[in-house]
C-alpha cells in the first residue's frame, strides 16, 4: 500500500513543460538544418540549462545544483530580454539571445509551442 507505481508518479517538470518535451526539443535541434549557428547555440545552450545538464545558466551564468525552478527561468528571460534590448549588441549576439530567449519562454509557457523558425542574416 506504501508503494507508488511508475504509472502514478507525476514526470519531473521543467518550467511548465514536462521533462520529456523539453528533452524532445533539445533532441529535435540536431534535425532542424539551416539558420543562424548562434540562434541554434542560444536555444541549445538554453535548453541543455533548464534540463540541468549545464552548471551555468546561458545568460547571466547563474548556478543551479539541478533543473532550475520556474522563478530562476523567468529571471533568465528577464535578463535575456535586457540584452536583446541593448541597440550595442553585435547581430550574433542577439541571434544567441534570440535562441535562449525563445527556447526559454516556450519552457517558462509565454510561448505556445517551442520556436522553429530561424531570424534572417
């Protein structure tokens, strides 16, 4: 009676998006060709963070001991959107902050779906 199945157990979240899709995304990356190489790093960087797999956030490279929870995501997007604001930005710099800041909204859910369309050189 003290057991609880696999079935029953609730799947880790990341953000709002359950561990699996954002770890489904992350793997989609690799088959998506074309684009900016730095709006692919943001999204990868940005992804690989929020499932825990990096010890720095991609951003503002605070650390996170796992997934980081919602609050520490939203705060990367905050300063994500800062950068991307900044008019002194180099155009790579914002294709990256692009990629971090899409991949980081659709896990934090103000996206609907996880970005597939690339910026334009």
């Amino acid at each position: 009676m003290g057991q609880v199945s696999e079935r029953m157990r609730p799947e880790r979240r990341v953000g709002i998006r359950t561990y699996g899709e954002v770890d489904s995304a992350l793997s989609g990356l690799a088959a998506r060709p074309g684009g900016s190489p730095q709006f692919s790093a943001g999204e990868a960087v940005a992804l690989q963070w929020a499932l825990g797999r990096t010890a720095r956030s991609p951003v503002t490279g605070v650390g996170a001991r796992d997934v980081p929870d919602l609050q520490l995501l939203t705060a990367e997007v905050d300063a994500t959107v800062v950068r991307l604001e900044d008019p002194t930005a180099p155009a790579g710099n914002r294709d990256y902050f692009r990629g971090v800041y899409g991949a980081l909204a659709w896990i934090c859910g103000l996206r609907g779906r996880f970005v597939r369309e690339r910026p334009t050189a």
